[in-house]
C-alpha cells in the first residue's frame, strides 16, 4: 500500500477531489498547512502598510490506496491540481506497512 500526500494551491480543493472521486477514491484527510518552496512568500498591504507573507496557505491531502492503484490516484492529482504556475504544489508518496480499521479490526487493503 502507498501513502500519497499532495500539498496543493487552495482553490484547487475541489477539483483534486472530483477528480479524485471520478476514479473512485471517496476517502481523503484534507488539511489546512502553511508553508513556501519556490514562491518565498510575497509581499500585501493592509491599511496601507506593506508586510511580508513568509508561509503560503496551501491545503494537504492524504490518501492511502493499494500498490497497483497508486499510479491513478497520483496522475489524477497532477493533472487537477496543475496551473502550471510556481506554487502548484508537490505529490509525496510514501510506502504503508499495515491499516487497521478501529472499527472492525480489518487489516491491510480491505481496511482502506
């Protein structure tokens, strides 16, 4: 099983998750980060003054999926998310040993 994790622009929510649906994926955590790579934060005023904005909001999204289904979930995020604008976002994928689901102590994939 994978872990993909995708830190994504926050307008660009909704359209991870239909696509994210379409290919059947209807469990996800959503959260809401802050942080900067490329974009090094930017500069707004309020009240007329100017101030710097050093983290960006962005939103992170997780979803855990079997091994051969990985690939789909990781091109249907890359293809939703993308303006093809610095500050896209990024797709980490990370290798999960073992889910439990609490509820019913199923394990491995029928647990996600």
């Amino acid at each position: 099983m994978k872990k993909i994790e995708a830190i994504v622009k926050p307008f660009k929510l909704d359209d991870v998750r239909d696509a994210l649906n379409e290919i059947g994926i209807h469990g996800m955590t959503v959260t809401e980060v802050k942080g900067f790579g490329r974009q090094k934060g930017h500069t707004e005023l309020y009240r007329g003054a100017e101030y710097v904005v050093d983290f960006i909001p962005k939103i992170k999204i997780e979803v855990v999926t079997s091994d051969d289904f990985a690939p789909k979930v990781i091109d249907a995020i890359e293809k939703s998310a993308k303006s093809g604008k610095i500050g896209d976002g990024k797709i980490f994928v990370y290798p999960i040993e073992e889910v439990i689901r609490i509820r019913t102590g199923e394990r491995g994939e029928k647990a996600v």
